[in-house]
C-alpha cells in the first residue's frame, strides 16, 4: 500500500493506492463505520462487505436525488450513525456524489472517505471534494465542497468493471489531458482501452497521473474561483445533455469536449487539425463525438447553470492541445454558437 498525503486549504487528504480493500479496516474502526455503495457493486462485491455496517443503493444518475439523500438519512439514524461516526462511499461517481454530500450535511458533518471502483471515479468523481446531488435536469445543482479524510484505491474492483464504464472513465482522462497535459495525450493516441485493461502496471501508472493531475488543481484552487474551472472542460454542454437524453457521464462530457473545440476554433484561434485530433481520439477510446440534440432545449438547460453570471457563462476552451482557458462568452453569442454545432 502506497501512501501520500496531500494537503487542501482546511484538511488533509490520505490517497492509499495499489491497496486491498481488506486494509480499510486499517485506516477507520469498523463497529463505527458506514459504507454506502450501489447494488451493482454489492452483488459483485458481497463477501467483502461482510461485517461492515452497509447501505445498499438503487444504482444510476438517476437516484442521485434528495430522496435518495432523505432515505440514506433515516437509515443512518436508525443504525445508530453519530457525530463520530465516518461515511465510507464505495463505489464510482453517483455513489461518491451521494456520500460526500450526506456526510457533509449529517449532524452538520461527519469524516468520510473513498474507496473508488470505476476508472471515472478513480481519476475523477472522488477527488476535490466537491459532492452534490441533482435536481431535475439539472446536474450536480445542490452540493457542497468538502474533502474526504481518505480514498482507497483497490484496483481488483475494476475487474468486474462493464466494458462501457471504462469507456465512461476514459472520458475523463482525455479531458485531463487536454486541458494539463499534451504528453498524455500523446500517450493515449499510442495506445486503447484494451491496452490499459490487460497492463496493470501502465494502468497504475495513468490512474495516479490523472490523480495528481486533479490533485494539484483543486491544491491551487480549491473552491473554484480560478483555475479549478477549467476542470470543467466539456461538462457545460455535457451536463446540459446528460439526464435529458440519459447520457453516461463520460459519453456527454466527450461530446461536450468536442463541441468545446469546435467553439475554440470559432472565437479562440484554435487549430481545426487539433480539433480533428480530438475527434479521433475520443473515438479511438469509443466514446462519441457527436449527437442529434435538441438544441433550443440544451441552451435552456444551459441557462441555469451555475457558471452562468448575468449576460454571460463561463465557459472553457482549448488554447492548444495541453492548455486551456476561461472565457466569458455572452449568452446571445452561445446560443449562435451551439446552433452551429
């Protein structure tokens, strides 16, 4: 088990990669734990959770809801969860999601970790600290910025992962690449998910570079007022999409990320051979590039978005492959925009 500890502005994080899933019973008492994971991972997973106080969720986006939250409550209360007791979210982002924003919101916060089993949520979802629910359409629209205590890696659990969740995860990864990282992204054009699923070590070695990559951004920014937004590459239009047309997350953050380069050729200068150059690595890993969308009905979603101020959205765009940036773009002219996708 390799241990780092990373420091965030209030707290400090202990990542434990290359771990066993038996070793949680090393960092956080048992008889005062609880794990929250989803049906998919217990049934897959059951002998493991033998002997840990366990709550068993519906799986999907869709149950990512207050209601979801509300039910999760009543059992923590009647298992008898206190103000010392910790919140253990095992399982990929919806699961992560819901954990985090119940222990920050149970008896006005209680300690939580991580132990990640889907490719997305190793590199992504369970890192930053930012946990939230949705409502309605809209994703992630209730919710809290508050870091774990730990996150556990145990890479035996992606063994039982479906082939569309490593695609969904790698969505993530290509996002990294483009906005941090121009090395990685030519590492990934070399190679294929099939590639990484039969490499252990080379699979190792992305999923703590994609970590770091993360890590080091939230580390500089943790509550998003700089360049912690730039994380959100592709995510705009992809969240606009996502419940509507019942996208994986990765699948509408990879057309979200191509319809963002596009957008950066027409009011960034960037070059269409490296929007071409995306497009072909998005496919390369599966993931699409494009959809037949409604388009008046995304650019209402797209009105409710968080990073909308007055007139204007934030919205991220590509410099080059490996470098990114913020840009106002006034809603009149992003609505023209997406009308031209």
């Amino acid at each position: 088990m390799n241990k780092q500890t990373h420091k965030f502005s209030i707290s400090t994080v202990d990542y434990y990669f290359n771990a066993s899933f038996l070793q949680l019973a090393e960092i956080t008492d048992a008889a005062n734990s609880f794990i929250i994971t989803d049906e998919h991972i217990f049934k897959a997973h059951a002998s493991r959770f033998e002997g840990w106080n366990t709550i068993v969720l519906q799986p999907g986006e869709a149950y990512k809801v207050q209601a979801t939250v509300d039910s999760v409550i009543e059992q923590l209360i009647a298992m008898g969860a206190d103000r010392k007791s910790t919140l253990i979210g095992v399982g990929g982002g919806v699961v992560t999601d819901i954990t985090g924003y119940i222990a920050s919101v149970y008896m006005r916060g209680i300690n939580f970790g991580f132990v990640p089993t889907t490719i997305l949520a190793m590199v992504d979802a369970s890192i930053g600290g930012k946990n939230g629910i949705d409502v309605g359409v809209y994703k992630n629209m209730v919710g809290t910025i508050r870091q774990p205590a730990f996150l556990l890696y145990d890479f035996s659990f992606l063994s039982s992962l479906p082939q569309k969740e490593w695609e969904n995860g790698f969505a993530e990864v290509i996002k990294h690449a483009c906005i941090k990282d121009d090395e990685l992204f030519a590492e990934l054009e070399q190679y294929s998910i099939s590639y990484y699923r039969t490499n252990a070590a080379a699979l190792q070695q992305l999923i703590e570079r994609n970590a770091s990559i993360k890590t080091k951004v939230v580390q500089q920014d943790e509550f998003e007022k700089a360049d912690r937004k730039l994380l959100n590459f592709g995510h705009t239009l992809g969240h606009a999409i996502e419940n509507k047309y019942q996208l994986m997350h990765g699948h509408a953050v990879s057309i979200g990320m191509a319809a963002a380069a596009k957008i950066s050729e027409e009011i960034n200068n960037f070059y269409s051979v490296e929007t071409e150059r995306l497009i072909k690595l998005i496919g390369q890993y599966n993931l699409p590039s494009t959809l037949s969308f409604d388009k008046t009905a995304a650019f209402e979603t797209l009105k409710k978005d968080k990073k909308k101020e007055k007139d204007f959205i934030q919205y991220v765009l590509l410099n080059t492959i490996g470098e990114a940036r913020v840009m106002n773009i006034p809603m009149i002219q992003l609505e023209q925009l997406i009308r031209d996708l």
